[in-house]
C-alpha cells in the first residue's frame, strides 16, 4: 500500500460544501451488515460533513464523529448539532481505551497509516468490537457513468479490494450493496468538485474537468433536459472483529 498523500487527505475543507451537496450517502443494507449486533456506541472515523454519521444517528446510536478537518466537522455539526464532532485522526483518536462498539471508516480508509491506525482503533474498540470500512463506488456500467469516468477518472478503488487488517483483527469479510442515488445535476457537478484530485489541480485543469462535466450534462442522449438522474452505485463493504 503506497504512503497516503497529507495535501490531497487534508484538502477537502476547502469544498466542504460541495462535498455536503454532491456525495451519497449509504444504503441501510451496508450499515446492517458493517455493525455489529447490540452496538450502542460508534465512533465515525473520518466522518466528513456527517455523510454516514447522520444515518447512525437515526437509528438511535451513540455516535461521536472525529474528522481532521474542521470546515468538513462545521458543516457537520450544523445538521447534527447535538452529536459529539472532535478533531482527531485514525493514528490519533481523542477517545479513551476500550469506548465504543464499533469504528466505522467510510471514504477514508485509504488516506490512513494503517500501520499506526490499526493499534490506534483497536484501543478504542471494548473486546469482541467491529472495525468497519466502506466505499461508495460509481457503477459505471451504464453510458452515461462511463463516460463520466472518462473525464473525471474511472472509479475503483484498489484499497476496497486490497485492503489488509492485521492482528488483533479476525475474521475479516467483504460484502458490497448496488443501489442508485437520485441526484440532480448540479449535484454531479458538486461530487466531481469535492473529489481530492480536482480540489488539488491547477486552477485552469479544475476549470476545463468541471466544463467538460457540465457538457456533458448537458448534452448525453440520456440526460439532455434532465432535472434528475439516476446514479448507481456499489457500495463496498469490510467489518472485522477485534480479537479478544
């Protein structure tokens, strides 16, 4: 696994907004499937503006969020002001030993030192606990998605596939959800917008990326005219159990 990249991983406050409107959330199947069975407490590792801690909180968990950058955990404690947003990383949770039932890691995994965050989590995670990583993927089987990831990359994650969880971590499984996101297109502009490599690009190639993106909303066969599009996904899912 290549080292993770501390500019692209810290620059998403810049469009935290962006990354608010355009990124999905995630299908109740996953969270089913990623949390383990009794859990009360959750930790949302890498939380962002709230994308998967919201759809914790509405199922009556006691969640705390920890994120590194605190434009992403401001938009998140607007929506969700009553739930504990703290500044922290994966190498470094401001939490105490043996707290929570779970750690959830969703969209984030990737940016972590795994070497560090695995100790790190297992800390904070009480005997038997769940470690739990997930990934939206765009589904680009249909036209209009591949020809997105022409332009702006295709999408696959290799440490969805890739990703190895040491000792004390067992019985590692991998599980993945289809669904489909309804979306308008400025929302497909807003996810282009907030992903790391567009944040972190020259101004001009920002331009010319967020251009091509918007004529071809425009334009497709399949969407010219659309106020609502279809944007399926495959949501990529990883639990372990901490050892113990």
């Amino acid at each position: 696994m290549t080292s993770p990249d501390p500019a692209r991983s810290r620059s998403f406050g810049s469009e935290a907004a962006a990354y608010e409107r355009g990124r999905p959330s995630y299908p109740p199947e996953a969270i089913d499937w990623l949390l383990p069975q009794g859990a009360r407490d959750v930790l949302d590792l890498g939380a962002g503006t709230g994308k998967l801690t919201a759809r914790l909180v509405e199922r009556g968990l006691n969640v705390v969020a920890v994120d590194p950058i605190a434009e992403m955990l401001e938009v998140l404690t607007t929506s969700l002001p009553e739930t504990p947003a703290l500044l922290g990383t994966a190498e470094e949770i401001p939490l105490p030993d043996n707290s929570v039932d779970a750690v959830l890691v969703a969209q984030a995994w990737h940016w972590v030192d795994p070497a560090r965050a695995v100790p790190e989590v297992a800390r904070v995670l009480r005997p038997g606990g769940r470690l739990g990583l997930v990934w939206n993927v765009r589904d680009e089987r249909l036209g209009w998605v591949k020809d997105l990831g022409r332009i702006i990359g295709h999408e696959d994650d290799p440490f969805s596939r890739t990703v190895a969880l040491p000792a004390p971590f067992t019985d590692i499984e991998r599980q993945q959800v289809e669904w489909t996101n309804y979306v308008t297109p400025q929302a497909v502009v807003d996810l282009v917008a907030s992903r790391s490599y567009c944040i972190t690009s020259p101004a001009a190639v920002r331009t010319r990326t967020l251009d091509q993106v918007r004529d071809l909303l425009a334009t497709h066969p399949a969407l010219a005219n659309s106020t609502g599009l279809s944007l399926p996904y495959v949501t990529v899912c990883i639990r372990a159990t901490l050892a113990g």
